[in-house]
C-alpha cells in the first residue's frame, strides 16, 4: 500500500464527523465533487469501503470507524512535527510547558533553564478543554494536565494530588460547613461537564428555569461569575478556588470524593530526551527536594 496521504485523511475526518458529504466540503472550502473523488482515492489506497452512502443518509463502515478513531492522533502528531519545526526555524531552541490553572511550575522551569542555558524555556497557561490537546498538536513539549485526560498519543507521569472543594455562592446555607458531602449538594446546579464530576452521578437533577436555559459557562472566571449569581455551583481542585479567591464566592472542602490528580503528559514517540528530564525536574520539586543543576 502507498503511504497514506494526510491531505485526503483530513478531508476523510471532516466527512466522518459531520456525516454529510456537503457539510464537509464547505467546512473544508472544496467542491463536493472534489470531495468524493479524494474519499474515493483514499478508499482505494486502504483497499476498503469506508463510507455506506444512499439518498437518506451517510453512515460509516466498520473499517471507517476504525479508520476514524486512528487518524486523529496521526494527524495531530503531524501538525505537531510541523508547529516544532517551524519553531524551531523561527526562534531557536524552545521548550515550551503548559500549565494549568492554580499549578505552579516555576521550580521545574528554573531548573531546566539552569541546565539548558542555550534553551529558551517558555509557559503556556491551558485549560480543561485543551490540556492535553496542545501536547498533541504541538503547541507546548510537555503539558501539567488534571486527570482524567485522553491519553491516546500521551506518556503520563503522575507527579500529585490535591483535595476538591465546592465552590458556593457567599450566604449560600452550606458556606459555613467545615466540610460537605455529595449528599448534602443535592439539587444544586452543576456549572461543568459531568464527566469532570463523576461523583455528581445519582444526585438528584434540580428543577428547571422556566423560559432560561442553564448557563454553559467554559472558562473558571464565567464560572465563578455564575456562582456568585447563585446559578449554581462547581467543584474545582482546592488551589484553584484559591487562586481565584474573590469576596462573593467561599470553597468549602467535600468530603469522601477521591483527590484531584496531577501528572505531567507528553507526546509518545518524541526522540528528545528533554521532556523526561523535565518531568523527573518535576517530579523532584514537588517532593520539595533539591533540584540539581
């Protein structure tokens, strides 16, 4: 079989999300024509059906659900490769970390600029959505990720743990609680994905707001600006809520839920040794020991 050809995979993703064959041509800027002839060519370089088309509908074969779930981390791996060398080009030797919020990565970053005084060591703040996806497409060498991530493409060192807390409106009838349990959140509303919250399960769904949708707030400062509105609530890692301390919102610690965890994740595969040499510099400056030159 040829290589495979990362411009007609593109073009095969686009058609495998959106199932509509018109869709992805205009979301790719190419004629619908053009469009089948590349699905076209590709199914013949892989010497299989990957899409059933009739009149009604588009729907993916089992090799084009196989094919869909491979090509995305190949396709990030590329668009890595191209970000780092050009780069690279540009600017010289660079590592770039992410870090999430409330994490502070200054000790490990020092440490790797002492050793490498010809690196120029950069940060890059992330965020729930994109922690682990500017590591696979390039945009940072290693990424101070919140468990869990998609680790698809990654190698993970965990690195620590910290205590989750609720975050209440201030006057709010649990703001005083030393501590509260899940049972004791029972009809609040929860601000985040679900899936961040796998304890929120169970609980009791609050009533709805006539004539409003629920707020779908992304960022933690929308966040928070909606608990203080007292439209509900979020469970976040305790050094998050005190990084963003502010007087009309309090953090009360939640009892009998497992920690937030901690680890350093990058690409699988890379050749350079510098993100395992920094995720040891991590490793080490978490424990409070001293990070050797």
């Amino acid at each position: 079989m040829a290589d495979v050809d990362l411009r007609k995979l593109r073009y095969f993703v686009a058609v495998a999300r959106e199932l509509h064959f018109g869709r992805a041509a205009e979301g790719l800027h190419i004629a619908q024509p053009v469009l089948s002839r590349q699905i076209r060519a590709l199914e013949g370089e892989f010497g299989a059906q990957l899409f059933r088309r009739d009149r009604r509908a588009t729907e993916l074969t089992d090799a084009g659900r196989q094919l869909l779930e491979d090509a995305p981390p190949l396709l990030a791996a590329a668009e890595a490769l191209r970000r780092r060398v050009s780069r690279s080009a540009a600017q010289g030797p660079r590592f770039v970390v992410g870090f999430m919020p409330g994490i502070t990565v200054t000790a490990a970053v020092r440490a790797l600029s002492l050793r490498h005084p010809e690196l120029v060591v950069d940060v890059v703040r992330t965020s729930w959505v994109d922690q682990a996806r500017v590591v696979l497409d390039g945009r940072v060498d290693v990424s101070f990720v919140r468990l869990p991530v998609d680790l698809r493409g990654l190698r993970v060192r965990p690195l620590f743990e910290e205590p989750r807390v609720a975050v209440l409106p201030a006057g709010h009838r649990l703001a005083g609680a030393g501590s509260v349990s899940m049972g004791q959140l029972r009809g609040e509303r929860l601000l985040q994905c679900p899936e961040l919250v796998p304890e929120w399960c169970g609980l009791p769904a609050p009533e709805g707001r006539r004539g409003r949708p629920w707020p779908r707030p992304e960022t933690v400062e929308e966040k928070l600006e909606y608990v203080a509105a007292r439209e509900g609530t979020v469970v976040l890692p305790l050094s998050v809520a005190a990084f963003y301390t502010r007087p009309d919102v309090v953090h009360v610690p939640i009892a009998g839920i497992a920690p937030n965890r901690v680890a350093l994740a990058w690409a699988e595969g890379r050749d350079s040794p510098l993100p395992e040499e920094f995720a040891e510099l991590a490793a080490l400056s978490e424990r409070g020991a001293r990070v050797p030159a």
